[in-house]
C-alpha cells in the first residue's frame, strides 16, 4: 500500500459525514494529476494557503489526512480524536482530528473538513496530505489515468449490464466491487492509494503460477509485520468486460479482500459515483497485461530480488 498503516475501517463511520461541499454546479472542474508509480498526485490549497501536494487514495474511507507538520504550520486547530485501525482488523490507535476551513481542488471547494491528523508519505517526494473516497460524495470524481486529469462533475451514471458500469458497495467508505481471478467471482478494493494488483494469502493459496510467488518486500499495519510476495498468475483477472491476462499479481497476508490499486488502474479512467454506487471504467481496449513489479521503494533486497526473477523486471 501506498501508507502504511493503510487505514480506513473502523473511522470511516465516526468521519462518513464530516465535510459539506458547495452544492454540485453544471460545469466541469478539472486540474492536472501527477503520477509517479502509479498513484494520483494533485495540488490543492488548505484554508486559502498552499499549494501543497496530496494524493487521492479512495482506498482510504475518510475525507482527508493532513500531515503533523502540515497541521502545525497551517496551525489547524484539533476537534476530536478518533479510533483508527487497518484492513487487517488486527490493531488501533487513538488520533487527533483537526479542523480545515476549506479545501480547494479544481476550483471546487469543500468546506468544514474534519480530518486525520497522522503521517502521510508518498513515492512522490513530499507529499503533505491525502483526499478520502468520502470527501468526494456529493460529484462524480473521475480519475483519469491515461491523460493525467482529476475530473470533478455533477451527474450520474446508468448501468449498462456490467460490461463497462459496476455496482459497488462502501460499507466503511470504500468502494468494493466484484472481479473475476481465474473465473471465481471476489470482491475487490478500488485502491487508487494501492500498489499493485494484490491477492489476500487465502486466495492465492488456490492458484496456479505461471511463475510462483517469491517474498520482495516487508510490510507492516498498526500492529503486524509480514512479508510480501510477488508472482505471476497462470490464469486471468476480469474486471467487468476487460482481461488481464496473466498478470503479476502482490500477495498480502495481512488483508482480506483482493486490492485492485494503482497500476492495473493505469489504462483507465475512472469515475465514481457514491450516490448511485456506480463505477465507470473507461478504456480504449479490452485486454491488459500487468507486467511491472512492484514500487522499488518498496523492494528490501531490489539486486537479489532483479537476479532471481528478471522476468518481473520491465525492460526500460
């Protein structure tokens, strides 16, 4: 995950309402998204000040983290505390709230935001703050990869039979859909924050491997340290009517669900509608491989890991 902890489960209900926003308009808004691995970096301002950079992680069910030193340096004044936990159900903490007065992402202000004071990093150097899935309740939010644009806009989506349009569920404030992984259906994170296409271990446990999961990296939550493998699928992975063919998938011990984050996201443009609770996935094609390996910040050996499995290495 882009954060660790990844955190999103147990406050997404205390913060579910916590922002109000001017009233959707009939125009579009859209600014620049920067993208360096995969995840969506955007400016914005915080009470009229900045700008700083953010990242939208809709795999977080809250409105918004700012950073400590952010906090301190917009002096923002704390409102609550509130009990955080991760995915893997395992641990918690107690934080601090603040309050913001507004924020600002493409000419779209929202107001009276509550959000989670903790640390925030990001492969994208400094990176100061992240924007919940929840904070973009009241517009369609689309995030669009291949032209690196957030677009914000009042609206809804039609079903359309499953082919391009999915149902999802955000039962503590992240989208959830279903996916097909060698043709069983299994509910999956949309994770714009994620890095990678990630099984839970159970799951995994059930595959077949075109080339069979190797540890690369540690990872921790609130409370667990595991190790993170990295394979390739001798199967498919299907999304609505598009098909990754056998791709390089994650295996994560400590998370339930299957985590589609941001580099199978990369072909799409992506829009999110939480009232109808609906999700577009925009392409211009069918069928995908997912090559790449994971973010080498996040490799513990990377030489060992490149010698023994050049195969998950991209040329270039």
């Amino acid at each position: 995950m882009l954060f660790l902890p990844k955190i999103g489960v147990s406050f997404a209900l205390v913060l579910a309402a916590t922002a109000l926003c001017l009233p959707a308009q009939e125009i579009t808004h859209s600014a620049p998204m920067i993208e360096r691995y995969g995840k969506p970096y955007v400016m914005v301002t915080i009470n009229g000040k900045g700008p700083f950079r953010f990242v939208i992680d809709t795999g977080t069910g809250a409105d918004a983290f700012v950073s400590p030193e952010l906090a301190d340096e917009l002096q923002l004044p704390t409102a609550a505390k509130a009990m955080v936990n991760d995915p893997s159900g395992q641990g918690g903490h107690r934080v601090p709230i603040v309050l913001l007065e507004s924020i600002r992402l493409a000419g779209v202000e929202f107001t009276s935001v509550k959000a989670v004071r903790h640390e925030v990093t990001g492969e994208a150097g400094s990176c100061q703050g992240l924007l919940g899935f929840t904070l973009f309740r009241d517009y369609l939010l689309m995030l669009d990869f291949p032209n690196r644009q957030v677009v914000l806009t009042a609206g809804k989506l039609e079903p359309d039979g499953g082919k391009t349009v999915l149902p999802f569920r955000m039962p503590d404030g992240v989208p959830i859909v279903s996916l097909f992984v060698n043709g069983q259906s299994v509910e999956a994170q949309l994770d714009s924050g994620g890095g990678g296409l990630t099984l839970p271990e159970a799951l995994a446990a059930h595959q077949r491997w075109e080339i069979p999961p190797v540890v690369f990296a540690t990872g921790h939550t609130l409370s667990t340290k595991f190790s993170i493998k990295a394979a390739k699928l001798a199967a498919d992975v299907r999304i609505g009517k598009y098909t990754f063919t056998h791709p390089v998938v994650e295996i994560h011990p400590a998370f339930p669900l299957v985590n589609f984050g941001s580099p199978p996201m990369q072909s799409f443009a992506i829009t999110f509608d939480q009232k109808s609770l609906l999700v577009r996935l925009g392409a211009n094609r069918d069928h995908f491989t997912l090559t790449a390996p994971p973010s080498p910040t996040r490799l513990t050996n990377q030489p060992e890991f490149e010698r023994m499995h050049p195969e998950l290495v991209p040329v270039g």
